[in-house]
C-alpha cells in the first residue's frame, strides 16, 4: 500500500510531477496543508488533508470540506510540522511505501528535518522517498539494488555519524568496505553507475542515496 504525500514546498515543474504520477499505481493521497495547492494545480483530490491550514488556500479548503474530503486540522501551537504529522498518519494506517513531494526547497530547515522523516519510516519499516524534479533520495540500512539507467549519477553520504562496511558495486567509483562519515563525506558524492542494477550495502549505519534527474 504506497502513499503519496505532497507537502508545502517547491514544485518547479508541474509536469514532472504529473508525469511521475501517471507512473504509479495503487496510491493514496495524503497533502500537509499547504501541499494541496500543488495537488490542486495536478488535479488531484487527497484522501486526507492534515495541518494547521494556514497555508493552503482558503477557497480550495472550503472546497474540500464541501466534497466531503477527510480533513484533519491542527493547532498553529503544535510540536509536530505539518509534514510530520503526515507522515505520522502514513505510519498509523501501515502504508508499506510513502514517497514525499514537495519536500525540498528554500527552507533549508524544512527541507533538513523532512529528510529525518525517512528515518522515521524507515525504523518502521516503510520504504521511504523523497522525490523532486532533481532528486530521488532516500535511506539504506542493509542493502539496496538500483534500477537505473547506465551513467545515472547516484552520491551515497552517511546518514548516521559514521558507516561502515560500505560496497558500491557496478560504479565508476566502487568502493570495498568503506567507511563514510559526517565529518569526510567527499568521496561518496557524484558517482557514476556504469553497469545495470548497481548494488550499495552497508554493514553499520545508514546511508543516504541521492539519485540525481539529469
């Protein structure tokens, strides 16, 4: 069971998202707040709208409350960000897959504290992702498999302090039981697949992979 969440930050390009959609199947709609004026422009209707409501439009949250749209609103004096409490409800109703738009922007603070929301997910569980018209983000305990063409630049970093045992296979940059940390993370930006189905595993930590849209 996948869930989309769209949330309040940068949609550049409203046609790759309507394009990345268009290539789903089986999902729900979740907007935080003002993310359903992203959803909005797509036309798309969420399953729920979550949030203090004091970003989305008031003529589209009138709309919603007409048609009958589950709307679940918060206080402004609240702990959680919008985005958050989404994701929250992702985690309540057992989705398996949660992919986060919306979720990077010119609030480097939101953007920073949405990229630990796919810890978040992932101790749960759930395959997490954040996705934008330039990246394709997300966290690796174990191991992961790539489904990316040949030449597509993929930067691995570590999520936790430091991790270790790391392998790249199928890279122009491979890498044999590595360590990674917040202090060094040099090496494991901008890297280059240059065979089908590249593998990164890790022994130790977390890391993060940003699959670069070029």
């Amino acid at each position: 069971m996948k869930a989309v969440v769209f949330t309040n930050g940068q949609y550049e390009n409203l046609a790759f998202y309507k394009n990345y959609l268009e290539n789903q199947e089986n999902f729900q709609v979740i907007c935080a707040d003002g993310g359903a004026n992203a959803a909005h422009s797509l036309g798309i209707t969420p399953q729920l709208l979550v949030g203090d409501m004091d970003s989305i439009h008031a003529e589209l949250l009138a709309d919603y409350s007409e048609r009958g749209v589950v709307i679940e609103p918060h206080s402004t004096h609240k702990d959680e960000t919008d985005t958050e409490l989404a994701i929250e409800y992702c985690v309540k109703k057992g989705f398996d897959t949660v992919v986060i738009l919306g979720a990077l922007g010119s609030r480097f603070d939101h953007s920073f504290g949405n990229l630990y929301l796919l810890n978040r997910l992932l101790k749960e569980g759930i395959q997490g992702e954040i996705v934008n018209e330039s990246n394709r983000i997300f966290l690796v305990k174990d191991s992961a498999v790539l489904d990316v063409p040949v030449g597509t630049t993929v930067s691995v970093l570590a999520f936790t302090d430091q991790a270790s045992g790391i392998n790249l296979k199928g890279f122009e940059y491979p890498v044999k039981n590595g360590v990674m940390a917040h202090f060094a993370p040099g090496y494991g930006i901008s890297n280059v697949t240059v065979e089908k189905c590249p593998e990164i595993s890790v022994e130790q930590g977390i890391l993060m992979v940003d699959i670069i849209n070029e």
